[in-house]
C-alpha cells in the first residue's frame, strides 16, 4: 500500500500544470519542468489539487505509483519555492570561485578544477575570513541540483580521519581515531 502514491499534490497559486498524454507540463515562476510518466499510472488534476492513481495493486504499478507522485510533488515545490543546497569546503587553502556558470575549485591537487554548470542551476561562492568556502547552487529541478552537488562532492569526499573534503553544510562526517590511539 502506497502511502506516498494515495496523497494528493496541493497546486500553490501562480503553477499552472497540465497533463497531455504522459507527459506532465509544470510551470511557475522559478521555471518549467516536463516529466514524462509511464502510460499505466494516470494523474488527474481537480482545482488546484492533483492525483496520481495506478490501475491495480501489482507490485510494479504500486512501486511507480509513488515514484510518480513523489516526482511530480517535486516539480511542484521545484517551480513555486526552489531547492537549495549548501556545500562547504573543509581543508587548508581549499578555495572555490564562481564566474557565470563556471565553478572553479582549488582542491590540494596541482591544478585548479575547472566545473562548467548546466544553466539551470544558479551558484554562489562565499569565503569568509576563519569560516571554511562555502558553495552555494540554487536551482527549480531538485534531480539535476542533486547531480551536480554529486558531481562537486566527488572530486574530494570528506575523509574519516581529520574530515578534509567538500561535505553538505550540516552533514555530520563520522570520525576514525589514527593508528596511535589504537597503539599501547
């Protein structure tokens, strides 16, 4: 039994969303985004409420059934209120710069690296004096700002012993004691 699926979607004032075929239009004031669904699960639209409704239980429609809503819900929120993500760079003379849609990172590596981000993601960098860089993106399409938050995190994961890295503002890194603590 989905839970998630049986919900419905409140439509905030100022989204219009529209569904041909199986394809779903939704357009706010942050942006548009177009999710294409599978022809089994059917959404219906009454006032400013949305429903997402599968034929029977098989445990494949029921699967999707949340899968869709959850999608939808995203765009939802997406295009009327925005995601954003914090990420902070922890490690001495790790810097990050943005110029336009150009991410630059200096990571301990010998070289600069160079991120060129897809234009529907916004981002900001901030260095403070004593408070570690901090990366900012903002973006309407919460799939695509998590794959680019990946993508950024990838190039140095926080690591267990001193928590050097690029880690999500708030993340808690879990902490190893080194080799001489182990030792007596």
């Amino acid at each position: 039994m989905s839970r998630i699926g049986k919900a419905p979607i409140e439509i905030p004032a100022g989204v219009t969303v529209q569904v041909k075929d199986s394809v779903v239009t939704v357009k706010g004031p942050k942006g548009e985004l177009v999710q294409e669904i599978n022809p089994v699960i059917t959404v219906e639209q009454e006032g400013n409420q949305i429903e997402v409704k599968r034929p029977n239980d098989e445990r494949e429609n029921r699967a999707m059934h949340g899968l869709y809503r959850a999608l939808i819900h995203n765009m939802v929120v997406g295009v009327s209120e925005g995601y954003k993500k914090e990420m902070e760079l922890v490690g001495v003379g790790y810097r990050a710069t943005s110029t336009g849609q150009v991410l630059e990172l200096s990571l301990g590596y010998s070289h600069a690296i160079y991120i060129k981000l897809p234009k529907e993601v916004k981002v900001e960098a901030k260095t403070e004096r004593n408070k570690n860089p901090l990366i900012i993106l903002e973006s309407s399409d919460k799939q695509l700002l998590g794959q680019v938050c990946a993508k950024i995190r990838s190039l140095r994961k926080p690591e267990p012993y001193k928590g050097k890295g690029i880690k999500f503002v708030g993340e808690i890194i879990r902490r190893k004691s080194g080799k001489s603590a182990n030792a007596k």
